[in-house]
C-alpha cells in the first residue's frame, strides 16, 4: 500500500461521521438526497479519493451543494461547497461556448471575411505563428468546426499528444521549458497530420490550444479574459479562473492534488533523462499553463453547474442565440456522427460536448437539443477527476475530485457516472 493510500484510509473515517461534518450549501440539508450521499461516498472508498465536491441543479436552480473528504490531508482542510478543483477536459465546452459567443459579433480573419464556423483556421491565427508554410499542405482545410468536434487531423493514438508528455517540445525547439502554446503549434507546424481534416473523429486536445489562440486572434484579449468577461460574468460566475501548476501559484479555496507515484519535470532538461529532476505527477509532471483553453481551468461544483444549466433554456440564455445552441448540440456529418452505412451513433462530439440522445429522437433534426438528449464532458488528471452532466430531464450536474486514477491505476469516471445518475434516479421528491 503508498503511503498516500495509507493516508487517505487512516484520515477518512472522521470526515464522514454523520452528516453535520460534511460541509454543506445545500438548504434542504441531507433530507431527500441520502442517495447522493451514499453514492458519492462509496465511489471515494472504492478509489481511495480524498476529497470530493458535487453540485446538482434543478431546471437551472441548484438544490445540492456539498463537499466530502479532505482538501488537504496534512493540514486537515475538509472540502467546502465552494472549494476550487483543476476540471481537466471539462474545460473544452467552456472553450465552446466562448468561441460561439465570439462568432455571434461576427469578427473577421486577416483577410477581412468574415469568420464563421467553416473558416480555415489558417486564416485566422496570429501570422507571426508561421514561420513559412506548414509541413503538410492539409492545414489548409482545417476549419473551426474540425477543431471543435475533434475531427482536424491529429490523432494522438497515431502520433502523440503534443500537450502532455512524455517528450519535450522545448527540448527539441532548444527553448526554455516547459513549451508555451506558440511554441507547441510552431512545433506541429512542421509535422504532418495523421488523417485527412473531416475524415473521422479522434480526440486533439492539440486542436482545443489552437482554438484559445483563435480566440485571442479575433478577440485582442488573452483567453482566460475573454472567457471571464464574455462567458462567466454573464453567468454571475467570479470564481473560476486558469489554474497554476506548481503549488507556490495555488489559489484561494484550492484543494491538494494527490497521485502515486512522481514523474519527469517539465520544468528541467534533458526531459526523462539521466539526471533529470522528478516531480510529483500533479505538479511539475505536466505543465497546466498552457493546456488553458483544453483543461487548464479551475472551478467550484456549484460555478460549474450554472455554466451547465446556463442552455437549459434557449430563449433566455445569456450568452449564446438560440441558433448557436442549437450548433452546440447538433450531430456532425459524416464518420464523426454516423456509421458507415449512414446509421446515426447513439453518442457523438459534438461543439464541446459529448451528447447521447435519447433512444425515441435518435436521427430527428433537433435530437441534441435541452429536453432531447444528455450532455456531458468527463476530464482527468494526475490528482483530478472531473464530471459535468447536463441530463435532459432539466437536471444538472458536477462532481469534482482531487484524485485522477484509483489504487488501480483505472480512471474513476465512468464509475462515478453511473453512480451519480443512480442517486438522481432515487430521490423520490426534488425542491
């Protein structure tokens, strides 16, 4: 057993004796929602979670605030409603919807068109990005939509992940680490792309750094000010913000990241080499900085679910048309939204989002609307596991962790998904 293990098991047990020590936002207290409880609290003992927070809303109006655990085993911090978590992937509808958003004020790329979903994205990116023409003439047809549904070309079961280790762009560009966005996409600049743009789907976390920079592009602010003032702010949402990776840059109300085992800094070179220095996984193992725009956001339960619930209602949103809705959530042609034969996927990538319809709209022109079918976005981290769920029965919500992989090495996820939509499942009366 890792002494981490050994921690969590000894420290547990007095954070979850009786509910008046579990910290909790929620008006109705405990009454109605045991089945949360339970499951929440069985999934944590299963994986060895330390700390856990979760948000549910109701037809956009939260009814569940809690937290669970610790947010620092050390010091005995036990995690509040409002504690802040690294949220990894879900990180990318954020990024979806702040482009929509940027689109619906109709900006134009360096050539003075006007950009719309299907502009090249070559046209739009900085210049002083490219240093000559890109290695493989396909970067020409990628498109803003081939970004947001994961369909541009890069493949990292092919090729690899430019945004994670386990090699070093700064290493090789002979630049000091770790590499920045500018320098990744110089990088893959000079490298060819693994399938033809549009062909088929497969997940880039790559093509969600290119589209922070599009944002910045069209925009003139940096990324993170444009979510905030465009997005968040709109949402009456203060306390996300683009987290830190070393523990010096820790926010407020942020949890400790925990993870067996250390990893290769990204922060020294030779990068995995003799004599490299080692970091623990969740700070100096991967750089957080520059995954902003795919997975560098930090976020409260309750901050994430009313970013979630915000689309319930297309009519009264307040950032996004009820026409960019309704291409948030709509299926993408071709092998990203249909078998070969022309059967719609019962899931597919969507703008940011990972939608299921429901079995009786399956192909019917408006499936992946509100009421229609499930979204959702999973994201995970050496110390994170991440969960935003919008259900279309008017329910939403999030379940943030400090811990990425259980005793096993297995992503919790999936678990928790399953568990999560048992508890919702049970509650016999909602407020």
């Amino acid at each position: 057993m890792s002494v981490l293990l050994a921690l969590v098991m000894g420290a547990m047990d007095p954070v979850w004796v009786g509910n008046a020590a579990i910290p909790s936002l929620s008006r109705a207290g405990a009454s109605g929602f045991e089945s949360f409880d339970h499951e929440v609290i069985a999934w944590m003992r299963r994986h060895q979670v330390p700390g856990a927070a979760i948000a549910v809303a109701r037809n956009g109006r939260i009814v569940l605030a809690r937290g669970y655990g610790y947010a620092d085993i050390q010091s005995g911090r036990v995690v509040e409603p409002s504690s802040l978590f690294r949220i990894a992937s879900v990180s990318k509808p954020i990024t979806a919807v702040a482009l929509l958003r940027l689109l619906e004020s109709k900006p134009v790329d360096r050539n003075g068109e006007v950009v719309t979903l299907d502009s090249p994205i070559i046209s739009i990116l900085d210049g002083a990005l490219f240093e000559g023409e890109p290695l493989d003439p396909r970067w020409r047809q990628v498109t803003l939509r081939h970004l947001l549904h994961h369909t541009g070309g890069w493949d990292r079961d092919v090729s690899f992940d430019p945004m994670l280790p386990p090699f070093s762009i700064a290493e090789r560009l002979g630049t000091v680490p770790p590499a920045g966005p500018e320098e990744v996409i110089r990088y893959m600049l000079g490298q060819p792309l693994d399938f033809a743009p549009g062909a088929r789907y497969a997940y880039s976390n790559f093509g969600y750094c290119l589209l922070g920079r599009i944002i910045e592009s069209l925009s003139g602010a940096s990324y993170e000010r444009f979510v905030r003032d465009e997005v968040l702010e709109p949402l009456g949402i203060r306390g996300m913000r683009i987290g830190a990776t070393l523990t010096d840059g820790r926010r407020s109300r942020e949890v400790t990241y925990y993870h067996d085992g250390a990893a290769p800094s990204v922060f020294d070179l030779p990068y995995g080499g003799n004599g490299c220095e080692w970091a623990p996984a969740p700070y100096g193992g991967f750089a957080l900085e520059p995954m902003d725009a795919h997975g560098g956001w930090l976020a409260s339960a309750s901050d994430l679910v009313r970013f979630g619930a915000a689309f319930d209602d297309a009519e009264k949103c307040p950032v996004l048309s009820e026409e960019s809705i309704r291409a948030m959530f709509a299926r993408p042609d071709g092998a990203a939204g249909y078998e070969a034969d022309g059967t719609p996927l019962d899931a597919y990538y969507a703008l940011g989002w990972m939608v299921r319809p429901r079995s009786d709209r399956l192909g019917d022109p408006d499936e992946g609307l509100p009421g229609m079918a499930n979204h959702w976005h999973a994201g995970r981290l050496a110390g994170t596991t991440s969960l935003l769920v919008r259900r279309h029965d008017g329910l939403t919500w999030a379940i943030l962790a400090n811990r990425g992989y259980g005793p096993d090495g297995e992503p919790m996820d999936d678990d928790i998904d399953g568990a999560l939509h048992r508890a919702a499942d049970a509650v016999r009366m909602w407020p």
